[in-house]
C-alpha cells in the first residue's frame, strides 16, 4: 500500500506539469524591478501548454549575503508599469549632499571623505561635513595657518576634501559658498547671480560671514579610469590616494591622479560658480592654498545634468528549487538613439558561483576559504574567482531586436524571444544588466521574461567534425549528439543545429547507427536545420547516439554549430540547449566551433560575374548580368552598393542595397544584377563597363572593381 501511495505521488505530481512552461517575470505591472535586490526576489509562474496558469513558485536567493548589485539603474513609474532605466541627473540635483548618494555605498563617514592621513579620516571628515549637510546655516570653518610657530603644521587645512561618488556622474558645475546672511547688503544680487538653485532669502539668518569666503583654492577632479582610489584600503603605490600634501609647505602640488578644475590664489567671488564642459566624474576634491585669513564652506555643491555613462543592475541568484532547462529571454522596453543595452546569463549548480582566496603561507599562493572567513579578511588581501567547475561565465551579449517582445504574437506560445545561451539543466540562475548611456540617450527596460522547463534529458554532449574547412565552398559536416536520460527525463524528438547561412543538404540522420525513417522530413532554414526522430525519452535511450550529416558553408571564421532538443508536441516550447562535448568516439575534437582557413582574408570571396557579356537586346537571352559572390565575417548587418561606370569614369547605374549580412549572393539566394539601363532608364551603348561593389564593414569600406560588356 506504501508503494501505491508513492506511484500515486509521483504520477499525481508528474503528469500536471509534463507540459508545463515556467516564466519568471520581473518589471512592468508585476513585480517592481527593485523588489529582485532582496532575499526574496519574486516567483515564477507555471502555465500549461494552452497559457492557463497552473500555479505560483516562490524564487528565493540561497545565500544569506548579499549576490545582487546595483549603480544607479532606476525603477521608474512610466506609463504600463514600472520601467529600469538608468539614472537621470537633473541640473538642479546637488550630488555632494549627504543622502543624495545612498544607494551606493562607497567610501566612509557617508561618502564624504578627506586626504588626511588614515589614521586621522574620521576626526576630519567631522571637521568638513558642515560642508554637504545641504544646510547653508552651518559652515566648515578653519582658522588662518599659523605662521608665527612654522612648526605647528596643522596640515588637515591644506588637505583635499574629498566626494566620492561612487560612480562616474555626467558633471558640468561645483558651487561653493560661504554662510550668507540677511545683514550683507548685497544679498539680494548674490542669490540672483548664483543662478538655479537658488538660496531661500527667508531661510537665511540675519548674521553674514561672507567675509570668510575662500581666496585661494584648488578644485580637481577623477574619473573611475583615474584609478583614483575611493578609501585609504585601496589606496595604490602608483595613485598615492593619500598623498601627504603637508610635505614642502603648503603649495605643495596636488595628488597626481586628480584632473584640476580650477586653481586661483586671487579669487575675490563670495560664491564660486565653475562651469566646464560635461565630465564623467566619480570623485570632487576642494583644498585651500596657502590660507593667510580664516576662512570657511558653508555648502560646496556639485552639479551636473544627463544620463550616468554606465549603469550596472545585476540579480541576486535565483533558485528554482530543482535543475531546469533553461528556454528563452525576452523583454520590452524602448531605447533612444544612442543607447545601448547590455543583457548576459549565467547558470550554476551550486548556490554559490564564487570561490574565495586569500594569500597561503607559501609566497605567491592562495588559500581557499569560506564565504564567512572571506568577511573577516583584510581586504587588501582577499580575492575571489568564478567557481568554473559549477557555474558557466556570462553568457554573450543577446541582441536587442531578438529577445524584444513582439507583441502580436500570442505571449504563452513564445514564438517570440531569444534562446539562453546559459548552460543547462541548472538550478541556479542570475542575469546582468548593463546601461551604456550617452548624456541624452538611454534604453529603458519595462519588463523582463525568463522562460524554462523540466529538462529534456538530464544532459545532452554535442560536437563537429570537421573543425577546420575552407570557406571557399561548401563542406560536409557530421554533428553528433549524446543524451543523458532518465525516468523522470520528458524526452526529445527533434533537434535543431544552427548553421549560420543556408544548408545545402541534409544527407542523412542516424539514431544509434540506424537510417532515420523517411516519415521525419528534414527541414532547411535560413540559418538552421531541423532534424526529427523518434523520441528518446527514459532510462533505456539514454546514451543513444544521434548523427546528422549535412553540407553548409562556413562564411565565419569560429563558427559555432549550437544545437538544441525538444519534444515538437509542445509546439514552440522550451528547447534545451547541448553542451559541447565528447558525443563521438569517432571524432576527436570534442567542440562546435569551426575554423576557416583564411582568417582575416577579404570579406568577398568567389566572385563570380555572368553572363559576361550580356545582350540586353529584349529576345529573352542573357538579358541581365549578375553577380555572384560570399560575404564573410560581418558582424552585424551593413550596406552594400553597386556602381556601374563607363570607361570615362561616368557614372552609368547605381544600386544601393542596404543591410546585407554574411552569407551568399547569387543563384538561390540574394540576388543582384544589372539589366544594362542607365539611371534615367535608357539602354546603354554597347560596351565595356566598370562595376564596383562596395561594403560598409566594421573595419572600414571595402571594394570590388571589374569589368562587364555589353553587346547587342
């Protein structure tokens, strides 16, 4: 009875969910994008094969520390829902404020730091914090040096007060200003010159020290690239953060890592108001030269205005509570002109992608530890590394228009989307998100989908061979597949290979060392085949070996042949991607990607031109000229021209057909002729003709020039 109430279980379990598709949702109305950075980011969603949900799972992240990060990538209330994007910097917004910055936490004492020396930071960044309270009523106030006792070298006078930012902000002006009161009879022009924002008047109170505004300053500046280091542990020997300004009197040159902004030992303006060209700026030090009077900073302010560069919002690790196979991607959003957007996976098995290090007692060797000992370490001295045997790295970038939802498509089908490219079955699971920006234009995230399923087999080895061909012509290729299966596996009957331009052929699809029956039709797409056989699911198929041959050209040098299997009764559903690996004992490369023995080589290949001549007469018979020829190695779609000239260097015709990406040109594919007419459309003279067939390729124009006659 124990026993049935078992099977029971298992098939009460199990049958529900074999067509189950999950789908963790993140943005738009669902689920606030900064509701992820927690311990408990969310659920996931299992919907049955006609898209009714079938119930909730609750995500969690398995570490007790924090694995999400963040700068500056803002969840925004916009029309749908709530939106990531990165973070805008109003003009009016001072960035040196304490408070301003809490959402990144760098450096001490609230990020307002001085260049003292370490052992003194905290007693003197209590002496400037007057200085970004946001409350012009109190100062950072300092007496003159003292000459009369040269030895009394009160050095924190002469030193950097520094801001640290956190990261690179868009900075375009720093304000400071002494405390200002009603009793200067220039109020009223001071705090109309100072420009937005403006000083309430009626906050200010009665007594002024404007007196006490700085005469002899210098302010500079860093960027992240500066290597300008953010607190006395990072300090490095190259950018002596902390450089001791005190040595050689106080004029001493300021720290080498810092661009200086201004310097001016005759400043006579109450309020000092630099501007200067947009700066990406993570860091804003002020420093008096020489004081000869007291002097004091009531507020020093930091403005600037436009998109933060480069934002990074990376999700904690999710678990989904068992090994899944992981499906696709897909997201909404919109993106300005200029912006850029920045979309990787990773998958693991363990809950922890990291290992820990810090130096062992034998020179020039680690030693690995445990996340808590990691905590107690100096941080000078700790490391960390990926843990390669459990985790894969960040997958590639996937293109914005592939993973875009296409929202005339029924959403549960997911015929729209982009295949992970994150190793699976994998319990674990993170994605990164990173903003490239320009001062106006950024790309803004609505919502983001991740789909996955029970895998299809528990593991799945593919490889190629060969692995090196010309790409000259066409090559023939045997892709092996090696499935891992059990009893719980949904198993497989089709198995789709990326092959990057059109198959010529399919020559033959074995399964286990026998012909695939003709009932399983192979089909030739753009850029994939797609085989089937009969499905391979459970502990008796497994180690089953499926063969395909087939013909391609590769046009690419490292090609790579990525494969995937699913069970076509579930339509478009999750299609678990192979690992390479040692499928065939046969074959000895053990890996999908492919060489070409010509890297670097022209991006045209086998031009062909015909008929050459032609006879554009009307009788039906070589009435055009085409041309023929392989484009290789483009990256990314590019415009290609056509111009066809007279032997005087006139031109005749020209043809622009734009957005052509590698592949072939020519019979059964692109094709690309000239039907002897001029551009006002009348027949050209017999003759001999110049063509020129230009690309705009990553590296620069590239050309091809012949010669084509016409003749009647």
């Amino acid at each position: 009875m124990r026993k049935l109430a078992a099977l029971l279980s298992l098939f009460l379990f199990w049958h529900p969910l074999a067509h189950a598709i999950n789908v963790y949702h993140i943005g738009g109305e669902q689920i606030p994008w900064h509701d992820a950075l927690s311990e408990q980011p969310g659920h996931y969603l299992v919907f049955d094969a006609n898209g009714d949900l079938e119930r909730t799972i609750d995500v969690a992240t398995p570490t007790l520390y924090q694995t999400w990060n963040d700068t500056l990538a803002i969840g925004v209330d916009s029309t749908g829902g709530n939106w990531l994007r990165p973070f805008w910097l109003p003009d009016t917004l001072n960035l040196a404020q304490d408070g301003v910055r809490d959402r990144i936490e760098r450096g001490t004492s609230n990020n307002v730091l001085t260049s003292d020396g370490c052992s003194n930071q905290s007693s003197g960044v209590g002496k400037v914090k007057a200085m970004f309270d946001g409350d012009p009523t109190t100062a950072a106030f300092f007496e003159a040096f003292n000459t009369t006792e040269p030895t009394f070298l009160n050095g924190f006078y002469v030193q950097n007060a520094i801001v640290d930012l956190g990261i690179n902000y868009p900075i375009n002006r720093v304000r400071f200003f002494p405390r200002l009161g009603n009793d200067n009879a220039k109020i009223d022009e001071i705090i109309t010159d100072m420009g937005a924002p403006h000083l309430n008047k009626e906050n200010l109170p009665d007594e002024d020290f404007s007196e006490n505004f700085l005469p002899w300053f210098e302010v500079g500046a860093a960027n992240s690239v500066q290597n300008y280091a953010a607190a006395c542990p990072w300090r490095t020997s190259d950018s002596p953060w902390f450089k001791n300004l005190r040595l050689g009197g106080n004029n001493v040159p300021n720290d080498p890592g810092l661009t200086i902004l201004r310097r001016d030992e005759e400043n006579q303006n109450v309020v000092v108001d630099i501007r200067f060209p947009v700066k990406h700026l993570q860091w804003v030090t002020v420093r008096p030269l020489t004081p000869l009077s007291n002097w004091e900073i009531a507020e020093f302010q930091v403005f600037g205005n436009g998109y933060v560069q480069r934002t990074v919002y990376t999700s904690p690790v999710l678990d989904w509570n068992e090994s899944m196979a992981l499906g696709k991607i897909r997201w909404s959003g919109a993106t300005d002109e200029n912006g850029r957007v920045v979309i990787r996976t990773r998958s693991g098995r363990t809950p922890e992608p990291n290992l820990y290090w810090v130096p062992s007692n034998i020179s020039g060797e680690l030693r690995q530890i445990e996340r808590n000992e990691f905590e107690r370490a100096s941080i000078l001295e700790r490391s960390t590394t990926l843990d390669e045997a459990n985790w894969s790295f960040w997958s590639p970038p996937y293109e914005w228009e592939s993973g875009l939802r296409d929202t005339t498509l029924a959403a549960h089908l997911w015929q729209d989307g982009t295949p992970l490219l994150s190793p699976s079955p994998a319990r674990y699971f993170q994605f990164k998100i990173v903003f490239l920006s320009t001062i106006n234009d950024a790309v803004k995230l609505r919502d983001l989908e991740i789909q996955f399923s029970k895998p299809a087999a528990e593991d799945v080895v593919a490889e190629i061979w060969p692995l090196d061909v010309p790409r000259t012509e066409s090559s023939t290729f045997t892709y092996s597949v090696l499935p891992t299966l059990t009893d719980l596996s949904l198993g497989f009957d089709r198995l789709e290979i990326f092959t990057l331009t059109r198959a010529d052929t399919v020559r033959s699809v074995r399964l286990d060392g026998e012909e695939v029956s003709d009932d399983f039709v192979p089909q030739i797409l753009d850029d994939r085949i797609v085989v089937g056989f009969p499905k391979l699911q459970g502990s008796g198929d497994t180690f089953k070996l499926i063969e395909v041959e087939f013909d391609a050209r590769v046009v690419r040098y490292g090609t790579e042949f990525q494969g995937w299997v699913f069970d076509s009764s579930l339509g478009d559903g999750v299609k678990q991607l192979v690992k390479e690996g040692d499928a065939n004992i046969a074959f000895p490369g053990n890996a999908l990607g492919v060489r070409t023995g010509s890297l670097g080589a022209g991006l045209f290949s086998q031009v062909a031109v015909s008929p050459n001549p032609f006879t554009p007469n009307g009788d039906g018979v070589n009435e055009a000229v085409g041309f023929h020829f392989q484009l290789h190695e483009l990256t990314e779609p590019r415009p290609l021209s056509l111009h066809i000239y007279d032997l005087s260097g006139r031109l005749v015709r020209q043809y622009e057909q734009q957005l052509v990406v590698r592949g072939l040109f020519g019979a059964n594919a692109q094709q690309l002729t000239w039907d002897g007419l001029d551009n006002s459309g009348e027949l050209v003279v017999p003759g001999i003709y110049i063509y020129r067939l230009a690309l705009d390729a990553d590296r620069g124009e590239e050309e091809l020039t012949g010669t084509v006659a016409v003749a009647y």
